[in-house]
C-alpha cells in the first residue's frame, strides 16, 4: 500500500509544491512508514491524498527544533483536532521512531520512519 503526500511550503516558496513518497509496510492500524522527504526542515502544510482510500486530509506540521529529539506539532485541519507527534532518532539520524496520540480520541499509535533522504 503507498500513499503520495503533496507538501506546499507556508515559508519561503508558497506555490511549490513537494511530493513525499509514503509506504505502509504493515496492516493499518500499525501504520510501519516508510517515507521519502524531498524538502527540508520547517513549517510546513501537509496535503494528505490516500490512493488507497478515499479521503484527502490537511495535516500542518511544523518542526519546532532541528537535530536528534524533536517534536512535530500536528494539526489535523479536518476532524480529528490537534494533536502532537514526538519524533526521536535511534541509533541512526535517519532513522526515527515516533509516538503518536492523537489528543482527541484514547487511541494511541506507534510509528516508525525511515528518511530516505
């Protein structure tokens, strides 16, 4: 299953627009990412298209610090609320394990990413 994220910059380029490439590697629910990022550190508005299943979504996400432990502040501009994503880096930079709860709901999900780049 690969989903395509469409990323436009808020910051320095309005109109251009980024594309991350997204694999779920497990059964959703799981959500094992493997994501390929195209741009660099910042503030940026997430356009979420699931090829998939139906539904597009609208994620802003901005890095509040640089290397090793940081945060991602998410927002989700649909339904689901606000709701915090911490991002720390295991043994290798680009490898990153995150914990995701969603503030809204009691569901809490567990996230591996792997940044390609």
């Amino acid at each position: 299953m690969e989903m395509y994220l469409f990323i436009k910059s808020e910051s320095s380029n309005p109109s251009k627009t980024y594309m991350l490439r997204l694999r779920v590697l497990t059964r959703p629910g799981t959500f094992m990412l493997r994501i390929r990022v195209l741009t660099r550190p910042g503030t940026f508005m997430l356009r979420i298209r699931f090829l998939t299943r139906p539904g597009t979504f609208m994620l802003r996400i901005r890095v509040l610090t640089s290397l090793g432990t940081f945060m991602l502040r998410v927002r989700v501009l649909t339904r689901l609320g606000t709701f915090m994503l911490r991002v720390r880096t295991l043994i290798h930079p680009r490898t990153l394990t995150s914990h995701l709860r969603i503030l809204t709901r009691p569901e809490n999900f567990k996230v591996r990413l792997r940044v390609l780049t």
